[in-house]
C-alpha cells in the first residue's frame, strides 16, 4: 500500500461513485470528481426505487414507441439540436437491440441488481416513501392495458398487485381521471435522491474526495493504474469509472469504445401543496413520473438525446410537463414564475442495449467499468456498487451479472 496513493481510484462523484466508495469500506478510497457534479443526475431525478424496471430499455416495442413519441411531440422521447454525428450510430446500435434475445439476456443480472440496491437502501435507515409506487394507465383500454403488466411483473417474479378503481380516488383524491387503472409495483418505493447520495457520500471514512479535477490519462500494466490529473499522477492498484455520461471519454484513454450516450432528463418540484400525494407514481401514457417529498410533488419526464454537458433548460418544456402532470394530478395552476419550481436538468448515461456495463474491461483487470445505467443509476447505484466491490474483492459473481460485462 505504501506505493499506492490508494487502494482503489473512483472516477465519477455521482451516485455510482459514493457507493462505490461507500461498498469499499475497509479500505482507502479516492474519488475523484470535476467539480461538476451538477451535470448528472444524482440530485435532483426522480428518486424511484424501481425493481420492476429490471427488463432493459432496449426491448421488443421500444423503436416503435420512439418514432410515435418523436411524430407525436409529446416530450418523452427526443434528439436534441446539439446531439452529435456519434448519437447516429447509437440509435442503429440501439434499435439492433430491441430484441427478445437481449431482453432474455440482461434481464436476470438487472433483476438481481435492482433488487439487491433496494434492500440495501433500506438497510441505510433513510427516509423512504411509505407507500409503493403505482403505475397508473388512463384512458381507453387502461383495464387491459394495467392487466397485461401487471401479469408480465408477475411473469418476471416480481411483487405486484392491481388496485380495485374505487380505492383509487380514496387513497389519492389528487387524481383526476375517474377511468383510472393502477398496478401496484409492491417491491418499489421513492426516497429523496439527494439526501441517498449524501448518505453514501460519508459511509466509508477512508474515503477522500478530489473536486475539481479532470483526468487527462489513464495507465493500466499488468499489477496497477496511473491515473493523470494534468502535473498530477495518482497510483492505486485499481481504478473504478463511474463517470456517467462521460465515461467514454475516459475508455477511450485505453483504446476502449462503449456505446454511451448522454440521455437528458428535466424535473420540476411543485412546493406546498395543501393536499399530499401519497404513493410515488408513473403515469404510463403521458410519459412522467411523481415523486412526493414532503407536501412537495417532484415531476420527471424526457429522454433526450444530446452532448454530455448539454444542461440547457427549455422554458416551453417545463410549460409541457406541468401541462402534462396537470390533466392526471389536480396541481395549481402554472405559477407565473418558472423558478418556483426550481427546473433542473440532469444527463443520464444511456447505453445501446438498455443496461448498464459493470466489470473490468477485457485484458485489463485493474480496470472496472460501472457506467450505462440510463434511467435506472439511482434505482441501481447500491447493487452496482456490491458488484464492483466483489469484482475487486475476489467474490463471485453470478451468470447473470456476468452478462452485464463491459465486454459484451
């Protein structure tokens, strides 16, 4: 140890890099952080516990739903202006994989992930939401429509049940359409996505945080890494790159391309709302999800496409998700001022078969890879973290979380 500046090197002060660092107790950590930790989503998403979402986002259906989505302007799905030339190719690899064979692949490791992260942020003692999340269906069709998923949960193993209509309005008076149908996703559950990263941020007390660099280069030989900071170079004998949507970045450093995509998400959060919502909610067809936090609502929607640093904020899309959320949920009216809702945008790494890339990177085991998560980094941060620490550790790992390799 005494050659090593560390015993392991974390890139990435996300979510997937606190628990990483917080999973490696025991031992010496340096996480190492631009300073812009605002890029990603750590912050301010959704804050969804979801193991229902273990299928991956590329699945049968999924190219489909895309190009209604785009054709219909409905702001779930888009590219932005300043997506580069590279998200082209993304979007072939993407579609290539919207296959039953990838879904039978990746949804047992992804299961397994998600599953293991929520027990352990249950264990942290954190607040959570007392009450599990609803998938809500509206409008035509919503009975079968709430039926079928609720059987392909059930058909996935998972912990679910379909609520009676007439509890509905009971338990949540904010919703508004009477032909409501709701799944109850029993094994999910909301938490404050802030108060979790700070959580995991000071679990592990030989954990060292460096903001405001940037890696410039990586060395991997047979027993170690260097990892350069301009005039600065760390050593350890292993380096974790959890660098979210900028992880491609880094493996390339090493010769190593990986199909990630930075996918922008917004969120909004109506404040002091007289009546609280109770259950953390996903409304199917517009496209959003609520999370209550207090007498607060946050909202969530969007999977745009776009550059890594794109943090860019569209007034007429905050327009739209309160728009949106206001034909399900019986919100206020838009307040005059937009900044009362405090609008925040975030990038999440999406990777072109639809689930995260978690391992070391072929021929060089020194060097893990925990990035790709897309829509599910905080939902599946602490699993991924219990990964990453028995690839380092020497522990098992299963079949299905093998398929989650980098190298695939």
């Amino acid at each position: 140890m005494s050659n090593f500046d560390a015993d392991v090197i974390v890139v990435g002060g996300g979510i997937i890099g606190v628990a990483v660092a917080a999973a490696l107790r025991g031992q010496s950590v340096l996480v190492v952080d631009s300073g812009s930790p605002e890029f990603g989503t750590s912050s301010a998403n959704a804050g969804h516990i979801v193991v229902s979402h273990a299928t991956p986002f590329a699945a049968p259906g999924m190219v489909g739903q895309g190009i209604r989505s785009l054709l219909a302007r409905d702001g779930a799905f888009a590219l932005s202006p300043r997506l580069p030339l590279s998200g082209l190719t993304w979007l072939a690899r993407f579609t290539s994989h919207c296959t039953s064979s990838n879904a039978e692949t990746l949804t047992p490791g992804m299961l397994s992930l998600l599953r293991n992260s929520a027990s352990g942020v249950r264990s942290l003692g954190i607040p959570t939401s007392s009450h599990p999340i609803w998938e809500v269906f509206t409008g035509h069709g919503s009975q079968d429509r709430a039926t079928h998923e609720a059987d392909h949960m059930r058909d996935l193993g998972i912990d679910t049940a379909l609520i009676d209509p007439e509890l509905v309005s009971e338990a949540e008076p904010l919703l508004l359409p009477r032909n409501l149908s709701v799944v109850e996703l029993r094994e999910d559950f909301g938490v404050d996505p802030q108060l979790l990263w700070e959580t995991l941020k000071v679990t592990n007390d030989q954990a060292t945080f460096l903001t405001n660099h940037t890696v410039s280069g990586i060395d991997a030989s047979p027993d170690s890494v260097r990892v350069h900071l301009g005039s600065t170079t760390l050593s350890a004998p292993t380096i974790v790159i959890a660098a979210g949507a900028w992880t491609p970045n880094l493996t390339r450093l090493l010769g190593v391309s990986l199909p990630i995509i930075a996918a922008k998400g917004y969120s909004i959060t109506v404040p002091d709302l007289e009546t609280n919502v109770q259950h953390p909610m996903i409304f199917a067809d517009e496209k959003f999800v609520v999370n209550p936090l207090g007498n607060s609502l946050r909202i969530s929607s969007r999977f745009e496409l776009t550059r890594a640093n794109d943090r860019s904020i569209d007034p007429q899309q905050i327009r739209h998700m309160y728009a949106q959320a206001k034909t399900v949920v019986d919100l206020p009216n838009l307040p005059q001022s937009l900044e009362s809702l405090a609008p925040w945008t975030g990038v999440r790494p999406a990777s072109a078969d639809g689930a995260p890339f978690i391992g070391p990177l072929r021929g060089m085991p020194h060097v893990v890879v925990a990035s790709g998560h897309g829509m599910i980094g905080t939902s599946s941060a602490m699993g991924t973290a219990d990964l990453v620490a028995r690839y380092i550790r020497g522990g098992s790992i299963t079949t299905a979380e093998l398929a989650l390799t980098p190298n695939r």
